[in-house]
C-alpha cells in the first residue's frame, strides 16, 4: 500500500470503511509531517493532542457510515471553531475564543472528521497572495520565494505540502480558486447560499462562500456534499434539494455546450495562458463537448465593481472590532480614542485601506456615485451571465492571468494585486458555482488552472466537466520536499 | 476626482482609525491610484439600471421570535478584553 499522506480523500476514506487504516493511523501521520513542516507556517493553531484523542475515541467505535469516518482535517482560520482559538489572521482577533461552531465546520464533525488545526489565510481573507497575514507569509510547497496565493494560501500550501487530505476555505473574490490554481490543486467556489455563512468571519456578505479544496475532483464533489447544507442561521442560505454530488459524479458531458468568454483574452496575457484554454478547449471536444464563442460584454468592470461593493460590506462588517466584546484593545483617553487606536493597532494596512475605501464609498455625497453605481454595474455582469446561460451549460477561462508570483513582487501596488483576480471576480457578482482544476505547467514550471464555470446550483454539471477534464489533462506535478525538517 | 489629504483624515475618522501623518500621505497615494482605476466605471450609462444588492433576490424567511440558545453570559465575557466577571468596561463616557 502506498503512503497514506499519498492517498487522496476519498482513498482515504475507503482505507477506512474497509478497516485497513485506522483514524489513529491517518491522524498520526499527518500530525507527524505537519510537525516537520513549520517553515511553510501554514498552521495558526495547532489541535494535534484533541485530535489524536478523537481519532482514538472514534476508533474505538468506528460510524463507518459516515462520510468523512475519522478523517483529520486542517482547516481555514476564518471558520469559528467551538473553544479553538478563530483569528481570521488578525491582530484583533489573535485571542478570540469562539463559544459557538460555523455550520460548515459542524457538518464537517458531524459526518466523522476531526480538526487538526487552523490554517493561515489572508487577514479577514483580504488579499491574494497571504502576505497580509498577521502571523506572516505562507510559502508555497513548490519554492521557498513564491506565495501560495490567497486568501486561502496556508489551506492551499497545507493541502499541496500533504499536511492535510483535503482542506476547506473561502472565497470572495477567488481567494479558494486562485490559490488552488497557483499550487496545482483543485478549489471549488459553490453558489451563493450553498453553504452555510453561519460562524464564518464575515468579510464581504454578498460575495462570500464556503468551498472545499482538494488533490482531485472526486474529493471536492465529495467534500461539497458534506459541506453544503440548508441552514436557518444563514438568512441567504438556500433551500434546495442538495444532490449527491460524489454519487452522481459522471464523465459523460456529451454534447455539453461550452462558452468561451472572448472578453477573457485580456490584454497582454501570455502565451502560455493562451494554450493553456486552447488545450482546455481541445480536452472537452475530445470528451464530446462542444465550444461556442461567447461574449460577457461587462467582464472589463467586474474588478472595479468588485472594489466598491466589497470593501463597503467589510467596512460595515468590521464596524464590530471596536476593542469592547472581544479581541485586542489598545486603551485610550476616552471611548472613541479607545476605538481609534484599537483599530489603528489592531487591523493590517491592507484591512485598514478596504476599510477607508469601503467607508468613502459609503459616505454622504459619495453613496451614489460609486456604491449605487457598483450595484447597478453588478446587475449588468449578472445580465451577461443569464443571457449567455441560455446558449451554454458553462464557461470555461484559465482561473488566473498568470501562475504563483514572488513574495514581495506585488505587494507594493494594490491594484496590480487586485487584478490577479481579474477571472475570478466576475463569478462572485454573479453568486455563480466556479470550480479551478490543475492543467498544465509554466515554463518556470509552476501550475496552471483553469476555471470552469455553471449556472446557479449547478455544481454537479461543472463537477462532471472538471472530472472529464482531469482525466485527459492527467497532470502531474513532483512536488521536492525541500521545506520539511526532521 | 481626486482624494486630498483632508479627506483621508476625514474618512480615517469616520472609520474609527487613527492615522499618524506618514500612513496617512501613504494611503492618499494608494487611494488615488485605486479610485482612479476604478473610475472606469463611469464609461458605462447605467441610469435605467436596478441596483442589485444582494444575488439571493428571495425574500427573508420569518420566524418565531424565540431564544434558542443557552444563556452563555460567562462564556461569552471570557473574550472581553478588560477582565471583569459581570460586564464589558470601557472608559468613562459620561462626567
């Protein structure tokens, strides 16, 4: 038998039901090379002790008919976790003890998992590179100078480094699809109202999504079956009849209608981009789709939208770090000097300049210029999107206009940060399921995604395209294990 | 349109953080160079347009107004930053 770092999450899975690994075994061994990984600095917070005791305890009474049975999971540090320690990766809340547990992660537990600790992300997952951390910078696996992406990056470098079987994180931008393409992974936005926002810190609420991050399609369809729940603590939450997404999974996209998005060939994107969709594009004929030309005439404003509308649900979700209930305080000479430098201390640059933008947009004399005019322009990417979902059953782009940058190559200049997620953005104005699949390699050698998008709750559609897709791309990709210690 | 220095100070207070002078000469450029990229905007007419603000375009469920969870009062001052058992302190606001 192989390594069990080596198995994917369904494998694993089946090792389990069929007795031939134990949760202690899985949980050990992961524990074990997470210990051996900390240059990555993936991990916040570490539960390694609780989750060997629950991987005994489920040992000794194994519920195989679970779906994730005694499976130990590292996850995003932005899900609240019933008393372990949430920091969204900010100084505010660097000593924030939950006394409840977000919805997703409670679905989680209850199908069998177990919580190996929480995961480095952006801070409040504002950021597309986890530079903005406040514990610092995640390392990519796949070289010591290069960012893993964000604002799921420490999910992302866990979950390419096999520090965990399979990961969860969120998006609001592209922060789950953008750093599974920059480490040749698999990330997976659902539609807005899929999963539960119940527990997950707040940063953007129209655009925010759980997804799952995984080492192939399987698992995600897999891992979203778990996650995906209708919940009334969420009041967008959607009630619908949630398929078996795993179950279902099917390679026959026959006949399929694939869109191809002219709008998406920006200006000077490299060549390499280029033949990376055109290969796409040749894969899905090969499995019997077929691609039509399409056109998303509002693709160019989806960005400038985006820096609107979410910095000014942040800059009211953040109202709530005021140094009273909970968190760091700075003290002052009176309450709104105790706000003010609490907040000053307490949040990153990155936070406090979404923030500033976010109350501007908001503020007398400025509402209608920018934050009603985003709203209006949200409605004309939505349009694009209805009126082109007549003639296809989804889209496919490359998930990101290049592959992973260097630490420190952006993080001077906010707007050329933003525009990595030039591909991404659309599809959360939209509220639309995108899913980003490894598909090739730079000629630095570095991964490349691409990025299939669906119709609303239609995620088992773009899991068959991407499970067709990952069998004829079969990419491989030998990660060398340069960044682990004995 | 331009942010000047007086307003950035102004949107520093209405966001409740303070700036020294430095950061906030740093965040005029950052916010000029991002309101200007995002200006683009206005190539588009979009006055017969409706505002969407919310991609869930179904109405709020009702409930019972009912509490469901357990009183948590002293777990939930655990988090508070100034230790005191009964409630959250901050400074003096009324003389």
């Amino acid at each position: 038998m192989s390594n069990i770092i080596d198995l994917t999450l369904s494998e694993l899975v089946s090792n389990i039901k069929n007795k031939k690994i134990s949760s202690n075994e899985a949980t050990s061994e992961y524990i074990e090379r997470s210990k051996k990984s900390k240059n990555l600095n993936t991990y916040i917070e570490e539960t390694f002790e609780d989750a060997l005791k629950k991987a005994k305890e489920f040992d000794s009474k194994p519920d195989l008919n679970k779906k994730l049975p005694g499976i130990p999971m590292a996850i995003k540090d932005l899900f609240c976790t019933k008393n372990v320690k949430t920091t969204a990766s900010s100084k505010i809340l660097n000593n924030f003890i939950p006394t409840y547990e977000s919805t997703v992660t409670q679905n989680l537990w209850n199908d069998g998992a177990i919580l190996l600790g929480k995961l480095n992300c952006d801070e409040f997952a504002m950021g597309s590179s986890n530079e903005t951390s406040f514990f610092g910078n995640v390392i990519s696996p796949i070289d010591k100078d290069l960012v893993p992406g964000g604002s799921s990056g420490g999910s992302a470098s866990a979950l390419a480094a096999k520090l965990t079987p399979a990961t969860i994180g969120t998006d609001t931008g592209g922060s789950i699809r953008q750093p599974a393409s920059f480490t040749g992974t698999v990330g997976l936005k659902p539609t807005y109202g899929s999963c539960s926002r119940y527990g997950i810190v707040a940063f953007a609420s129209s655009l925010d999504q759980a997804g799952p991050m995984t080492r192939n399609v399987n698992d995600a369809a897999l891992l979203l079956e778990v996650m995906s729940s209708f919940d009334n603590k969420d009041s967008t939450s959607v009630d619908f009849k949630r398929p078996m997404y795993s179950k279902d999974l099917s390679k026959d996209i026959k006949g399929k209608k694939i869109g191809i998005p002219k709008e998406y060939r920006v200006d000077g994107m490299s060549e390499e981009i280029e033949k990376l969709w055109e290969d796409g594009k040749n894969y899905l004929k090969d499995c019997g789709a077929e691609i039509i030309d399409i056109s998303l005439p509002h693709t160019k404003f989806a960005l400038p939208t985006y820096y609107i509308v979410a910095p000014a649900e942040a800059s009211s979700n953040l109202a709530r770090y005021d140094g009273v209930k909970y968190g760091f305080r700075t003290q002052g000479n009176n309450l709104i000097d105790m706000y003010e430098k609490t907040r000053s201390a307490g949040f990153g640059d990155e936070v406090k300049r979404r923030i500033m933008i976010g109350t501007y947009v908001l503020s007398s004399g400025y509402y209608d210029a920018y934050y009603l005019k985003a709203q209006k322009v949200r409605r004309l990417i939505k349009n694009d999107f209805n009126n082109i979902f007549q003639k296809v059953d989804a889209i496919l782009t490359p998930s990101t206009p290049s592959s992973a940058f260097k630490i420190g190559d952006k993080s001077n200049d906010p707007v050329s940060m933003y525009l990595n997620d030039i591909f991404t953005v659309p599809v959360n104005l939209a509220g639309l399921p995108g899913i980003s699949i490894p598909a090739g390699l730079d000629k630095k050698g570095y991964p490349l995604g691409l990025q299939i998008i669906g119709k609303s709750f239609d995620e088992q559609n773009i899991l068959n395209i991407a499970y067709s897709m990952e069998d004829k791309i079969n990419f491989k990709f030998n990660l060398k294990e340069w960044w682990m210690n004995d | 349109m331009s942010i000047d220095l007086k307003t950035v100070k102004h949107i520093s207070k209405l966001s409740r953080i303070s700036l020294d002078e430095e950061k906030a000469k740093k965040l005029e450029t950052d916010l000029n160079s991002i309101f200007k990229w995002i200006e683009q905007l206005n190539e588009l007419k979009t006055d017969n347009i409706e505002p969407l603000s919310s991609i869930a375009e179904t109405k709020l469920r009702l409930r019972k107004d009912e509490i469901k969870s357990k009183n948590m009062r002293e777990e939930i001052l655990k988090n508070s930053p100034n230790e005191n058992k009964d409630f959250f302190v901050v400074p003096k606001v009324v003389e």
